[in-house]
C-alpha cells in the first residue's frame, strides 16, 4: 500500500468516525402529534403539530419559512398558567390564540419574528399559534369555543 493510499484510507475512516459519533450525539430529535382543532362559530378546522418532547416544545415553528394556511401548533397544559413563548428563530409572523377550557381568551395578533418572547395576560391551558391574519380573516374573538379533537398527548407538551 502506498503512502497516498493510507492517508486516503485514514481520512476515510476518520470521516467515517466521526458522522457516526455526530448521528448518535446529535441530542434528541423534535418530535410532535398531530390533531385537530375546530371553530365552533365559524367551523373552520386547524391541523395542527402538538410537541410530544422538549425539543419539539422548544423548536415550536421556530426555522421554517412557510407555515400552510390552515396549519399551526399547539401547547395543551394541564394547569392554568402564563407561559412564556421564546421567539428565537421564527422565520414568519403569527397570530397567537390564547385558550382556557376550551374558548379563546385572548388573541395577539401579528407577531412579527422580531419579537424576543410572548406571554398572555391571563393565565390559559392551552395555545395556538397559526399564520398572522387568521384570527382577524375568520373573525374569531375572544369567547368562541375551540373544539381540540383527539387529546391523546401527555398533560403538559409546553414550557
């Protein structure tokens, strides 16, 4: 074997080590559910991604660029609270439908991917992040019922 050849062979097996040290350390991997939320006033239905795992919670929709018009992701919590949403690497503008038992309580609306970090005013069990303008497009306000289908996540899938 020439000299040339075990340096190809060394830089090889060294690449070769190394993508298999960085596919089984790499963290865990987003993980998510998928349901449905309905509009009992306008029957509009939402497909949404609900994180199974603390990646997929922290992730949210940070990272993509481009969101379909009748998709969004939601965070159930089995206690009412205030959570604080982290903006960091929101890439499109959302409309954020702040729920508890089951209504919206509250709506922000147009949040740019400028803003650091988001949190209701009233304590909530649950939120909808979707595409800026569908609340207003739909005319949704605080009180309308937000029927969740198949809640067959774990209690809390939020911060």
């Amino acid at each position: 074997m020439t000299q040339k050849t075990k340096l190809v062979t060394l830089i090889a097996v060294i690449i070769g080590i190394v993508g298999i040290w960085y596919f089984f350390n790499r963290g865990p991997q987003p993980e998510y559910d998928f349901t449905s939320i309905a509009f009992k006033k306008t029957g509009e239905i939402v497909q949404v991604y609900v994180p199974k795992n603390e990646a997929a919670s922290i992730l949210g929709l940070g990272g993509r660029d481009v969101l379909p018009e009748d998709y969004g992701m939601f965070w159930h919590f089995s206690t009412p609270r205030k959570p604080v949403f982290t903006m960091h690497g929101m890439r499109i503008p959302l409309d954020f439908l702040w729920l508890k038992d089951g209504k919206i309580a509250e709506i922000t609306s147009s949040v740019s991917t400028g803003v650091d970090t988001l949190s209701p005013s009233v304590d909530i069990t649950g939120v909808l992040e979707v595409n800026s303008g569908y609340a207003a497009k739909r005319g949704l306000k605080a009180g309308d019922e937000a029927l969740i289908m198949g809640e067959s996540w774990p209690a809390d899938t939020g911060n």
